[in-house]
C-alpha cells in the first residue's frame, strides 16, 4: 500500500548519501543520450554533410527503444566484488568513456563509418547503464522513497543533457572557448570516466536471495511470467502505454508548431531552454514531494489530469497570437505537468518492478512507456493534415494553425484512456500490490 509522510520526513530523507548518488547516476545517463541525439548531428551539418546522411543518425537511437532484449544479463551475471548493479553501470560508464574517445579521433569527411560506429557504441552503452541505474534505484530505494529517487534521477538526467546539447555546443563556438568538436568529446569521456568514481563511492543494494539454478527459464522467462501472472497485469501494461501517449505524440510537433506560429529562433531558445527547463525542474520538485506525502498511486490520475489539460492549453495559442508571454505562460504549464507526469510514471514503474528481476522488468515498462514518442509520433503530421481539412475554405495560415489546435486537443483527450485505467488500478492497488510481499521483496534502508 502507498505510505503518506509529511514534509518534515521529506527534507530528513534528503541527507542521505544515496539520493545524491541517484542524482549524480541521472546526469551520468542524460550525458550520452544528446550527444547522440542532437551533438553529433550538429557537428556533421557544420561539417556540410547533406541532411539525407545525417538522419540515418536517428536510427543510432534503437538501443534505448530495445535494451530490455539484454536486460536479463543485468539481472544474472555480475562481479561478485563490485554488485550486481554496480558491476554494470561501471562497465557502461567505462564504455562510454572509451567510445567518447574513440569518436574524439573520428573525421567527418575521411572516417565517418568509424565515427558512427563509435556512436552507435555510445548509444549501446547509454542504453545499457540506463537498465543498470534504473534498476539501481528501484532497489535502493523503499517504495515510499521512489517519487523522490524517480525526482532527483530526471532532474540530474535534465542536466546532463544540458551539459551534452548546450553547455558541449556553447565550447565549441569561437566567440567562447573555440574547442574543436573533437575536443569537446574527449572532454564528454572525461566526465564520463569521472563517474565512475561515483559508483565506486555508491553503496550496492542489497539483492533478494534466489538459489534457482540459472537458465534460459530462469534469466528470460521468469521475469516475464512472473509480471503476467500478477492479477491485473495487463491493465498495467496498457496503462503504462496510455499514459504518456498523448503527452508523447503531441511533443513531437511542438517545435515546428513553434516556427508555423512566427516564434524566432531567440524566442523559442529562450522560453523552451530558459523558461522550459526551470518549470520542468520545478515540476519534478512538486512532483516527488507530493507522491512522498500522498503516495505515487492516487497521484496517478492527478498529475494525468495535469498532464492532459497542459497538452489541450497549446491549442490556445493561436487564440493569443505570437506572444512571448502567451508561450511562456503555456509552455511553463506544459513543462511543469511533464514534470509531473514524469516523476509519477518513473515512481511507479519502479514499485512495479520485482526486485528478482528489476533489470528485466522495468526495461520492458520503461520501452512501453516510450511507444507514442519512439513509434506513433511519426504519424502526427498525417493527424496535422487532416485536421486542416476540416478548415475548407479558409485562408492556408489559419487552416494550419486549426489543424494544430484540433492536434493538440485530440492528443489531451488521448489521455482519457490512461486516466480511466488510473482509476481501475487506484481501486485494486491491493491485489497490484501483492508481489511486494515481505517474504518476496527487501525493504531496503540502506544510507
């Protein structure tokens, strides 16, 4: 059952070592992500290599969409001196360290095969210190600590993004540093490699004792019977689908929605970078504050609530017109919700791991999660065309920004479907609950 504390108990649970360690571990897995998502595409246009080229860089993104394929290797082999977790997370950050290198020597124009290998390197172990955190905090955290553990990893995670897709990009301009980019990543590897130290200092968490033989059945399967044969098991599965689906497929077009609306590219910086990043941090703030007090069940369908009109709030734009304040003002709303959403959905991903399989389990509900982002946002400008032909008749500019407002409104409603399975698992969060029994699950308190 979720466990209510209040506010007090929040700022004393804060002292202690490992929720710096999440922290420090989520900038440790935001740093690698944009260096291959955004960095990495940046320094080849800059290098005048055609565009047609550098989307094939989108698929090097794979390995955070099907990492759960290898997850089971997390949950089952490991050096015994260092943990089951940290024996992972340290190779992958090593890894990571090397193939930050390795692209460091890499030449656009004389070595770009060797330049994508390394990256898809990185992306692979990205992804695989992604299962190895993800399952870290899972286990070193009580259940009615995971709101702020699932808080203080996406806020580091936010930073370390920033560190990779701004303060990288901001060395390599000429009017600052004027690092190369092939400096910049060698300087990325560094910190990477720093990190290691963290987890070296990090505590291990302590595992739940299984003497099962290991096998195909035990190290693949189990972990996937076992989640199938908990009573409403496939309404969670279809709710961690629905829950940011809507949230998920509307992002998508939030930058071009941006530019059709007039925004220059200084306003757009400054509102989604400045503006943006600070509700989004806030947001996660409130987020595990209120889980922690409340607990994450019945926060669910709030922060859904939250979620589902702060996505409907952009078809209000065009209402207002180009306004700084009118984006500030909606997307500090969108951003805050997100935040919202995000530390509700980490939270409870994370009680719905078993911590037998935690590797295994939260790698397949973390890739469901992420289907209306990684999958159907690709048909949102289809949604797009055919919401402006609703608008016959009316001039090309206003039919647009109609097929926008329908979008956003229908990707709000999308959200109804979650909210409704929120309230079906609100209502048996007792039998959801029950593969947390004591004699299956440690409460851990470890510092």
């Amino acid at each position: 059952m979720d466990q209510k504390h209040s506010f007090k108990e929040l700022l004393i649970s804060l002292k202690k070592k490992k929720f710096f360690v999440i922290l420090m571990f989520g900038i440790s897995a935001g740093l690698p992500l944009m260096l291959v998502a955004s960095t990495v595409k940046i320094w080849l246009r800059r290098e005048d290599l055609d565009l047609k080229s550098i989307s094939y860089i989108s698929w090097l993104m794979i390995p955070w969409s099907i990492n759960f394929l290898w997850a089971p290797l997390l949950d089952n082999f490991f050096v015994k001196k260092l943990g089951r977790r940290k024996s992972w997370i340290i190779l992958a950050q090593l890894g990571l360290g090397l193939s930050l290198f390795a692209i460091s020597t890499s030449n656009p124009h004389s070595s770009l095969t060797f330049l994508c290998l390394s990256a898809l390197a990185i992306a692979i172990f990205s992804a695989t210190q992604d299962v190895a955190i993800d399952a870290y905090r899972r286990e070193i955290m009580r259940d009615d600590e995971q709101g702020i553990g699932a808080s203080l990893y996406v806020y580091g995670y936010r930073v370390g993004m920033l560190v990779a897709s701004g303060f990288g990009l901001w060395i390599v301009d000429p009017e600052t540093w004027n690092f190369s980019f092939n400096q910049m990543f060698f300087l990325m590897g560094c910190l990477c490699i720093f990190m290691i130290l963290i987890s070296m200092w990090a505590n291990e968490p302590e595992a739940v004792k299984d003497g099962s033989v290991k096998n195909f059945t035990t190290i693949v399967i189990d972990p996937f019977k076992e989640f199938l044969s908990r009573k409403l098991a496939f309404t969670v599965l279809f709710f961690v689908v629905l829950f940011k689906f809507g949230d998920g497929v509307a992002s998508s077009l939030y930058s071009t929605f941006y530019v059709d609306m007039g925004f220059t590219n200084k306003i757009i910086a400054e509102v989604t970078k400045g503006i943006g990043f600070a509700s989004t941090m806030a947001g996660l703030a409130v987020g595990a504050s209120i889980i922690y007090i409340m607990g994450i069940f019945r926060c669910l369908i709030i922060f859904g609530l939250f979620q589902a009109m702060s996505t409907a709030f952009f078809a209000m734009l065009p209402i207002i017109g180009a306004s700084w304040w009118g984006l500030a003002a909606i997307v500090a709303f969108e951003d805050f919700s997100s935040g919202l959403g995000t530390t509700a959905m980490v939270s409870f991903l994370s009680v719905m791991a078993n911590r037998r399989y935690t590797a295994t389990q939260y790698a397949l509900l973390a890739s469901l999660a992420a289907i209306g982002r990684t999958f159907f946002s690709g048909f949102a400008g289809h949604l797009i065309d055919f919401f402006k032909s609703l608008g016959v008749g009316m001039e090309e500019q206003a039919q647009l920004m109609l097929g926008y407002q329908y979008f956003f409104v229908f990707c709000g409603l999308l959200a109804i479907p979650g909210l409704i399975l929120a309230i079906k698992i609100i209502r048996n969060e007792k039998h959801i609950n029950q593969h947390l029994k004591p004699k299956e699950m440690l409460e851990v308190e470890a510092d």
